[in-house]
C-alpha cells in the first residue's frame, strides 16, 4: 500500500505538497496517551493515513492527529495524500515504552524529561563485560551521552554502555548526560572499580553527595511569648561545624511565619538529586496529632497551627526533590498542644529511604536550654555539636548524642532524645561531595547560595581633613551583618580621632539586651576582622530590606590648630547584603519602613584612636546601644541553676 503511493506521485500532476512539521519520537510509561502530530500544506483537500512499523494501517487514524495510548515500543508514519493522487510521508517516528516496574513519574507528569534508571557503581574483573544502564521517560524522546571522568566517550550515545573488554583505564567515574530540545538532565555518578582478574574484591561503593545544603533558623525574640537565649549561640556554632563539612550553610534569626516560609521555599530551590538536604530549628515549638510546628516570632497568643510552620510540610517538600539524604533536626518542645486544634492533613511520600528525623525530646515533653561555661546552649544542640562531625552514620550520631544527654543530671527524667529514620544505607554528614560531572543544575545552586551569602567589599574613607577611615563588613549569621570602622590613618591637623556608624534605614539590634550583647560580644572578640577595630554596627533582620542600606561613616577629631572639636561625615552605599540580596526573603512590610528617617541605629561603641582594651560585653555604661523595646505580653525569663524550658507557657483554651 505504501509502495501505491509512489506511483500516484510519478503519474500525479504537480503539486506543492509539502510536510511543514513532522511527528516526534517520545518515551512514555506503560499505558500513557500521547499525541502525534503532523501538518502539511497542499493544494484542495488534503486526506492523512497513519500506519504502524509492520506498514499495517491504523484504522481509523485519518486525522493529522493521532492518540496513541502507549502499549509497546512501535514506529508510526504518516502519508499525507492531495486530490491530485499525490502523496508525501512524514518521517518515521518512535513511541517507545521502556520496561521499567516503577518509573516513580511525578503525578502530573506532562512530557519532561525524567531519569527513571540510574547507572549503579560495580567492581569487575579486568577482561569480563562492564554494562552501565540509563533510562529515562521524556517529549520528545530522550537522547544519551555517555562521560567518564568529565569527558565525553565517543560514539557511546545509547541508554546501554557496554565495555565488552573491561581494562584498568576503564576504571573511573561515569555519568549520562539525557537530553531532547527542551531540557538537560544528568544521571547520578557511578563509580566503576576494575580489578585484576586474580583479585576480585566485594566492596560497597562508597557513598558521596552531589551536594550539601542546611537551612538553620532560630527564633528567640518573641512578641507575644518569653523570650529565648540559647538559639543564638546554638545556631552559629551549629552552622560552623557544618561549614567544616562541605555544607552550604544559611543560617537566619528570629523570623516571622512569612519570612520562614520564604526562607524554606529558598531553601528548597538549592534541592535536587543526589544533595544532602539539613533542616535545623532552635526555638518554640510544639506537636499535636503527630505534627510538629515551628512557632514563629510574630505568632499570636494563644496561637493556632496556621500561625505556626508544619514540620511535616518541610520534610514532604525536601522528598519531592528526591535528596539522597533529609534530616531534620530540631530542638524544641513536643508538648501537645490544644486537642481541639485541627492537625495539619500534610503526609509524607512513600517511605524513601533517606529521611532522618532527630527531636531533642520525646514526645510530649519539653526541650530545655541551660547556661553553660558562661554561654547559653539548648542540651540537645550541645551534645549535637559534641559528636557531628564524627565520619559515622547520621542516626550513630544521634544515637551518640542521645546517650550523653540521658547522664545529664539537669534534665534526667525530663528530656529524652527521640530519633526516627526510614535510612537504608550507611550515609554520614562527613561523606565527601564529588565534584565530576558538574552540571547546570549544580552551578545554578551555587550562584543562588553565593548570592545569599555575599558581603559588601571593604571601602577606604578618605574625609576631607585627611583621616581615612576604613569599613569592613562581618557576617555572623545570613542574616546578620557587623560593619566595622577603623582609622587607618589621621590628618596632619587632626588628633584623638574616633569614628561612630550608623545606618539608613535605621535596622534594630535584636542583641541589645545585657544578656545576648555578651554573647554576641563574645562572638565579635573571636572575629579576626574585629581585633583592631575602632566601632562596630550591628545590622539585624536583613531579610527585612526592600531597598539599598546606607552606612553613614561621621568622624569627630580635635583640630590641633583650634583645638576645636569637629565633626564630618561620609556615606556608603551597600546595596543588599547577604538575604536581603534575595527577593524570596521579603515578607511582610519591612520594619525597617515603619521607622523615622531621623532615627538612625547607632554604632555598638566608638572608641579614639588610641585604643582602649578590649572590652568584654556590650551592655556597659558609656557604650551607646539601641535597646528593643519589650511588648508587654512578654513573660519575663528567668536564670536559675535549674534548666531553662525552651517552649511556651501552657496556651489558654480557646475553640473555633
């Protein structure tokens, strides 16, 4: 039948017919509809016959469209025909439906590309077949390369690699690059071992991460509830011992629901296959129904759920980005709350494998914070801490810290470490992040982590009376910065120099507090940018900027020739540091707007030129600070050799 055709077109009268867009091949799961389709352009009438590979027409397939419901891999063409018996032929495309079990496709998957099948790591003997398999689902049809150690491997472009010979300079790492016009994806790594035919080892792969990533909030200054202490310290030496271990760390203090919503929506954003996904909260909290809730610093009291940030929600969104590894550690009370509260109906995906929750106590009961060595730690951080670094699986480390926290006297019969875990291989916080086959995915992460973590350069100050002042810029957490001034050098008419910063908008010290200013002196002392320093600022609440940050630089001098006391100032321009560079971080009306322009913070202390000793805290007299006003729904906290409860007062009944 198709053979016809060709003799209509050498009898048929001339004509322009012509395929303007041909079919495309795609690969679908078992059981999926798929449209083919082609156009042609013709004079009169034109008339379609679709056919199948074995040149068997498709009855009733008449139409440029054509609704294949995938049954088989099966080749299809189509014959276009115009009332002058000519005819032209699309080209031959392919449905394929590869045999794969569980192809675990998205729900709503519509067409992109999806790798279903990853090659697996082997050890062969040098002389036996090496076969590495990929297979993928995508619209238009998935094409395949194949790299070893970053290069690609001519000619190997099937979703099968076979070494029929395996030699030794076949041994490295290889990756499949998957791709079709739309889209590029890259499968996981495999590492491939060749051994000497005489020695055959059996050894377990050894387990890497494509990425690192941890999310670290802590909440402690609270509208509508007392006030915590321990979330400050916790979370900084928390994010600088995951920093040792290759993790791209943002950590972010005291944040509304919104803000925390936002953040974790960034947070998610750096997710993707392969990537070891932290999720860390220090803060109040509570569990009801099996859920937990993060309580935000501008929840209500008596709160509800939807003031709150579902534990469960967060865990559910790092499993849809089908991480190697999600934990979710958190420090905070599981107290239940009010039963008459609706839980959240967020369920987890189907058991994955690699989510590890660990809860610094069991359930319903309180999570406590205690000073320790002059600093206040939450217990579970503490201990946390102590033992994360270990190269051991993630729940031995907890299992680790669980045990030192039951033989602490301060909380025995109080606080008890609860771990809970669906992980089926030995993954550690310590395994290493490979760095071969870097794809666009990963440096996209990494422009987007950069972005959240970039500091201002530090400017020379030149004032018109000769002094030239330095300010340099410190980041403590993501979303607290200290900017530091420092005469670096004086006028010839110029003596006892010293500097003051402020800002504008003016940004709220959330450390102004004799208690926290210690601590976050303590921190300061411990900064090399800070050791010779004139004056610093504290900028607070980062995420809360809609538009560029000022410093304001003024010098005061004595002027030796009329002994006058002067003053002159200068301004710097920032832009939007760290967070505050991320539209995603913007929540509610900023704070920062609701303030008087001619209210600016002030600089945590100016000291002359001739430098003081180093001093060690904040809050003393002489030492100028912006201190928060307290809201007087606030419980005052109280210090006693007793641990301190890391939750909130008992709620107040209330129904809907």
């Amino acid at each position: 039948m198709l053979l016809q055709c060709g003799i209509y077109m050498v009898f048929g009268r001339s004509s322009d017919l012509v395929i303007v867009q041909h079919p495309v091949s795609v690969s679908v799961p078992l059981n999926y509809q798929v449209n083919l389709s082609v156009r042609a352009e013709g004079t009169g009438i034109l008339n379609y016959q679709w056919f199948k590979s074995d040149e068997e027409e498709v009855f009733g397939a008449t139409r440029p469209d054509l609704t294949v419901t995938a049954q088989r891999s099966q080749l299809y063409i189509c014959r276009v025909n115009d009332q002058f018996c000519n005819c032209v032929f699309s080209e031959w495309v392919k449905v394929k439906v590869p045999d794969i079990a569980k192809p675990g496709l998205p729900v709503a998957w519509r067409g992109e590309l999806h790798i279903a099948v990853h090659p697996a790591p082997q050890t062969v003997r040098q002389g036996q077949r090496l076969t590495l398999s990929c297979s993928a689902f995508g619209i238009p049809i998935p094409h395949y390369q194949w790299y070893r150690n970053g290069h690609p491997l001519l000619g190997k472009t099937t979703n099968t690699l076979q070494i029929h010979n395996a030699e030794a300079d076949d041994r490295g790492t290889y990756l499949c690059s998957v791709s079709n016009v739309e889209e590029e994806r890259w499968t996981e790594p495999a590492d491939v071992d060749i051994e000497p035919s005489n020695q055959l080892k059996v050894t377990a792969p050894k387990l890497t991460a494509t990425d690192k990533v941890a999310l670290l909030i802590g909440n402690l200054n609270y509208s509508h509830h007392p006030d915590l202490m321990a979330p400050t310290m916790d979370v900084h030496e928390l994010a600088n011992l995951l920093q040792q271990l290759g993790f791209r760390v943002v950590s972010l203090l005291d944040l509304t629901r919104e803000e925390m919503l936002a953040a974790i929506d960034k947070f998610i954003l750096l997710l993707d296959r392969g990537v070891y996904a932290l999720f860390y909260y220090a803060g109040h909290g509570y569990e009801r129904s099996g859920r937990n809730y993060l309580v935000a610093i501008d929840a209500p009291q008596p709160y509800r759920p939807e003031n709150c940030v579902c534990v469960q929600r967060v865990m559910r969104m790092m499993q849809e980005r089908r991480t190697a590894l999600s934990v979710v550690l958190l420090d905070t009370c599981r107290t239940w709350y009010n039963q008459d509260c609706i839980a959240s109906e967020i369920r987890p995906l189907v058991p994955m494998g690699n989510t590890v929750y660990g809860y610094a106590t069991c359930e319903d009961a309180e999570a406590y914070e205690v000073q320790d060595g002059g600093k206040s730690t939450g217990i579970f951080t503490k201990y946390l801490n102590k033992h994360i670094l270990q190269p051991e699986k993630v729940t031995h480390v907890l299992e680790q810290v669980s045990e030192d926290l039951g033989r602490d006297p301060l909380v025995t019969g109080k606080q008890a470490v609860e771990i809970k875990h669906t992980l089926k291989e030995p993954r550690s916080l310590t395994d290493p992040v490979r760095t071969t086959g870097h794809t666009g995915e990963l440096r996209l992460r990494d422009a987007c982590w950069r972005q959240a973590n970039e500091l201002p350069r530090q400017k020379l100050l030149i004032f018109p009376c000769g002094v030239e002042v330095e300010v340099s810029f410190s980041a403590l957490f993501s979303n607290v910065m200290v900017a530091f001034g420092t005469v670096k050098t004086t006028g010839p008419r110029t003596q006892d120099c010293t500097v003051t910063l402020r800002s504008t908008p003016a940004m709220e010290d959330i450390f102004s507090s004799p208690g926290r200013s210690g601590e976050m002196d303590s921190l300061l002392l411990n900064n090399l940018v800070a050791e010779n320093t004139d004056c610093s600022l504290r900028l607070c609440g980062l995420q809360k900027l809609q538009g560029s940050l000022v410093i304001k630089v003024d010098l005061h001098y004595t002027h030796t020739g009329s002994k006058l006391r002067l003053q002159e100032s200068k301004q710097l321009d920032i832009g939007k540091p760290l967070v505050a560079s991320c539209d995603q971080y913007r929540g509610q009306q900023a704070l920062v707007t609701q303030r008087q322009e001619g209210a600016p913070s002030q600089s945590m202390g100016h000291v002359s030129h001739s430098k003081q000793p180093p001093r060690q805290t904040l809050g003393q007299p002489g030492r100028p600070f912006t201190r928060k006003a307290e809201c007087a729904a606030k419980v005052p906290t109280a210090r006693s050799n007793e641990p301190e409860e890391n939750d909130e007062t008992e709620p107040q009944d209330f129904t809907f």
